[in-house]
C-alpha cells in the first residue's frame, strides 16, 4: 500500500510538470532545518512546500521541523492519508499538523500546487506526462535538466519561463555549450523541448533579448 501510494504521488507531480525532489527522514534528520526566512532547508536546498505522500508513521524530529515551517509561512500539503503514528509507536495527536492542507485527490493536488509561486512552466505536448524536470537558479541565470520518465516513447513540449531570455544547451558527451532555439512572445521566453526516449536535456537560460543566441561560448563543462 504504501509502495502503491508514494508511486501514485510521484507519478501525480510528475504529471503537473512539477519541480520536486525526493527526500528521506534520515537525511532531513541529518541536515533538515528551517532557515530565518521560513524556508525548509535540507543541506544547501531550500525548499517553501512540502508534501506528505500518504504516510502511516512520522519521526519527531521531522513533524517538530514541519510544525516551526508552518509557523513560519511554509507549505505543507499531506496528499491522501495523514500520519497516524509517530515513530516510537504513539498516536498523533489529531492537531499535530494542524495548518496543513489536505489533497484526496491528483486534481486537488494540482489546484493547491497551483497557487504556490511559479517560475516556470512545462506544456506537455499532446497531454504527455512523463518529462521530470529539476530546476536551479543561480544569480540571473537559471539551470533547467528535462528527463523523459518514458523508456518506449520520445517526448515533447515547452518550457516557458517569465522574461525575454536566450538559452544554451549543454552537451553530455563532450562537455561543449551551444545556442538553443527560443522565441518570446507576450512577456514570455517558450523552448521548444523533444527527447528521446529515456533522453535528457540541461539548459541554461540568462538575461537576453529572447531570441535564440548568435555564437557559443568558450566554457569547460563537466559532462552529465
């Protein structure tokens, strides 16, 4: 059940397009900690939503992060059922994460995902659902990995990102850096994205004036 429940999580956001990442109770314990501006920190990523997929059991430690995240503005949506144990085997108590939004399903899921800020969005071509993206932003620019999820089929869509930009693409094989292909229009940079099956693509995406870039730049890039 609970292998079903997380898969279905995963599967959900992936869906949506969503930025996320996996996280584990004993990394969080390790590294886990809720910065000055009320963003939940696990090493050197911030993060201003988390989600509960579904889970039976709770560690102390993590309900205790979660419960000063909330108080300090974070998001915490529990998808499907609430913890009902905490890891010595006590009950929850029913308000422990009281402030906490409840989804039951992928749509409220989405909805609620919906109002959190964005900065960036993916138009999945044809309804598909399978490109896992992991974005990054340092200074101006901002760093965007696509993996296709799906090993049988090519996927595509585009990437839309506020503000006119230009785009490199990063070459795995021999670690080169080229223009990409983008075109604005009503405030927005769209890239165009197809990958192969199992493929995968990193762009970086800077200050420009959103049209696709003249010459490659001179840059040593470690490969992927």
């Amino acid at each position: 059940r609970a292998d079903a429940a997380f898969n279905q999580t995963i599967l959900a956001l992936m869906g949506m397009g969503a930025n996320f990442e996996l996280g584990d109770e004993d990394t969080i314990a390790e590294m886990g900690a809720v910065d000055a501006d009320g963003a939940f920190v696990v090493g050197k990523m911030r993060y201003r939503t988390v989600i509960l997929p579904d889970m039976r059991f709770i560690r102390r430690s993590t309900l205790a992060l979660l419960q000063t995240f909330m108080s300090r503005g974070g998001r915490v949506v529990i998808y499907g059922k609430r913890p009902e144990f905490l890891d010595d085997g006590s009950a929850l108590n029913e308000g422990a994460l009281e402030g906490a939004q409840r989804a039951d399903s992928t749509r409220e899921l989405e909805e609620y995902l919906k109002k959190a800020p964005q900065t960036y969005r993916f138009e999945a071509r044809n309804g598909e659902a399978w490109v896992q993206i992991y974005a990054q932003r340092k200074g101006d620019e901002r760093l965007f990995f696509l993996t296709n999820a799906n090993c049988r089929e090519r996927a595509a869509g585009s990437l839309v990102v506020p503000g006119q930009m230009e785009c490199h693409c990063f070459e795995a094989l021999d670690g080169s850096v080229s223009p990409y292909p983008v075109r604005s229009e009503d405030g927005f940079t769209r890239v165009e994205v197809e990958l192969e099956a199992g493929g995968s693509l990193m762009l970086r995406l800077r200050p420009g004036n959103g049209q696709t870039a003249a010459q490659p730049e001179p840059e040593v890039v470690l490969p992927l």
